[in-house]
C-alpha cells in the first residue's frame, strides 16, 4: 500500500510468483511466468531489437536536426548498427531517429508498430494497456506522439462528385457544459453543451472529418471545414441545414436537399445521406471507446480517425504509412514533456 492507502499497481513485467523457486511453482505456473518475462522482455528490447537497425538504416538525412544545414555526412555505425550522422556546419552527430517522435525511444519500433495496428481500432487506451500488459501511462504518451505524426494528414483530401456532408454533436466534458448558477443546464444550452464535428465523404471512399468548435454549425463554419476540401463541380448532398447554404453559394455548387425529417423515415439502403450517417455512427463509437478524452485534443482524435476510414484499405498499410510519415516529420515528445503538461 502506498502512504495514502490506495493499493499498488503491479509492475506490468511482474508475475504472481516473483522470487518464487521452480520447486514451489507448479508447471503451468512456470511456463505462464516465462512466457510473460519472454514477451515483456522483447517488447523492452529496445534498439538491439531484430529489425531495428535495418528500419533505421532505410531512411536517409538531408539535413540536420539541430541547425537545418543539408551540409550532413555519414560517419560510420552506433553499436546497434544504426548509421550516425554528423554535421559540417554545427559539427554535432545524430542518428536516423534525432528529431523524430523516435528520439530517446526505449521500447523498439515493432512494439510502436502495434500499437499503432491496435490504435486504429475501437480500443481505448486503458484496454490497451491490460491486453498488452504496458504500463498505463506509455499508451496515452504514445497516443500523443501519433497524433503529431498526424497533424495535417487531412489537409490533402479533396471530395468530388456527389458529396455527402453532414454534422454530428458530440458532448463536451460535463466541466465544460454551460451551467447556470445554481448549476442547472442553461436554457437552450443542448447544442452549446456539444462539439459540432463536420463530416464529408464521396463515392471514392475519400473522407473528412472537421472540428467545429461548440454549438449547432453557420455558414463559417462550415466554409471553414469543407471549403478547401470539395472540388469545383461536385454536388453536395445534405439535409437543408442552413449552414451549407453558404458552402453552396460560395463555391457555385449545384446541390442536393432533403428534408432530414423524411428521409430518417426510410430504410438506409434509401437514404440518400447512409455513407455519411454510416461515418457519424462510426465515430461516435470511436470517441466513446476512449472514455474521458480531453476534448481539447479533438483533432488528434479526429486525424487518427480519418486515417483508420480513408485508404489505403488494410491496416498494415496504413501503418507503414504512419511510419513513413513519423520518420520525415521533424516532431517529437519527451515523456516528462508530456506529463508534466498531462499530469493525468
């Protein structure tokens, strides 16, 4: 017990029978504590993992992390194998992973790479933690890192043809509702009580998904979420909302309005908005999955999800996309950076 009296979490590489001799163990007791020690211990491998040396090594450096000079040489090997580097203007050394969400990395790359497979599911990051037996606070730190991989992953996706546009409120933390006084919920607060996300989609598969901000959706907002993202010459599909009618005009768009009223009425298969309410559905179970999120950092959310619905289609594609992205972004997060900012 601790001083305070709330009970010790185990050590995520402890077992029931630490210190324990073989003698005392029964054989199912022993072959499951060697099991456990033998995959904590390769997920705590760290850069002498297999593989490792030989992700590193792919990557090439054109500049140096510490100054920008592209005045960089190779100068030989570390003593895992992974190549050094060293600059010609600032003198100093670095490695393929300097500067990157991989700089002071303890655990290998495999073990990020799952997570990353486990990430872009319907998991939160507690359920996380228990079926990969991690500490409780890696996930959120590395959850964390992922979304400054992501940050503009969306930025590129263009909707054309016949697109589907829609909104879906999704509460704020109850700390963050507007209250009365007394602590009741303010007359007409329900759409001030929620985040208004955005969601576009095409017949492509291509999607997007915008944070709005607070409260029911305008003509700005939706500008500001889908006015860089719909190509001349589409036609948008959506449900009379008043807040499109800018979109429309704005960009000379000839549309397509329903009456949200009729067409929840009909079965999906003839609904003429089912992709995009098919999309809202989706990402309502997503956000409900990590329980007390900081809705602060709806984007992240947001660009993880983005990445989890548009191609490529399998998720060790993606990935190695998020990989590739991780290793030419110029972007990373101590562990005492992020808690001391998240002590939670």
């Amino acid at each position: 017990m601790h001083a305070s009296g709330m009970k010790r979490r185990p050590r995520p590489s402890g077992t029931p029978w630490d210190g324990a001799p073989d003698s005392d163990l029964t054989p199912a007791q022993i072959i499951v504590r060697d099991c456990h020690r033998d995959i904590y211990g390769y997920r705590h491998a760290g850069a002498s993992a297999a593989g490792e040396a030989d992700f590193f090594n792919g990557y090439e450096r054109e500049n140096c992390p510490r100054c920008g000079s592209g005045a960089v040489v190779r100068d030989g090997f570390d003593s895992n194998g992974v190549r050094r580097w060293r600059c010609r203007s600032c003198g100093r050394g670095f490695g393929p992973a300097t500067g990157t969400i991989f700089e002071g990395r303890r655990l290998p790359v495999a073990d990020w790479t799952e997570f990353l497979l486990e990430a872009m599911s319907f998991d939160g990051m507690a359920g996380i933690a228990r079926s990969d037996r991690r500490s409780e606070t890696t996930p959120p730190y590395w959850l964390a890192k992922l979304f400054l991989v992501l940050e503009g992953v969306q930025d590129g996706t263009v909707l054309s043809g016949r697109v589907q546009i829609d909104e879906m409120l999704y509460p704020l933390a109850l700390a963050d509702q507007p209250r009365m006084p007394d602590g009741s919920r303010m007359p007409g607060g329900y759409s001030r009580s929620n985040l208004c996300i955005g969601i576009g989609c095409d017949a492509l598969g291509l999607s997007v998904f915008r944070a709005e901000g607070a409260g029911k959706t305008s003509g700005a907002r939706t500008m500001a979420a889908f006015g860089g993202c719909i190509e001349r010459g589409s036609t948008p599909v959506h449900d009379k909302e008043n807040g499109h009618n800018r979109l429309v005009r704005e960009l000379g768009l000839a549309d397509e309005r329903y009456d949200s009223r009729e067409i929840k009425r009909l079965p999906d298969r003839e609904n003429p908005l089912r992709d995009v309410n098919r999309l809202c559905f989706l990402l309502r179970l997503f956000l409900d999955s990590h329980n007390g999120f900081d809705r602060s950092r709806i984007g992240g959310y947001l660009d993880l999800f983005s990445v989890m619905m548009n191609p490529p289609r399998e998720r060790m594609e993606k990935a190695a996309m998020v990989l590739d992205r991780a290793m030419s972004s110029p972007k990373t997060l101590r562990y005492r950076e992020f808690y001391s900012k998240n002590p939670s």
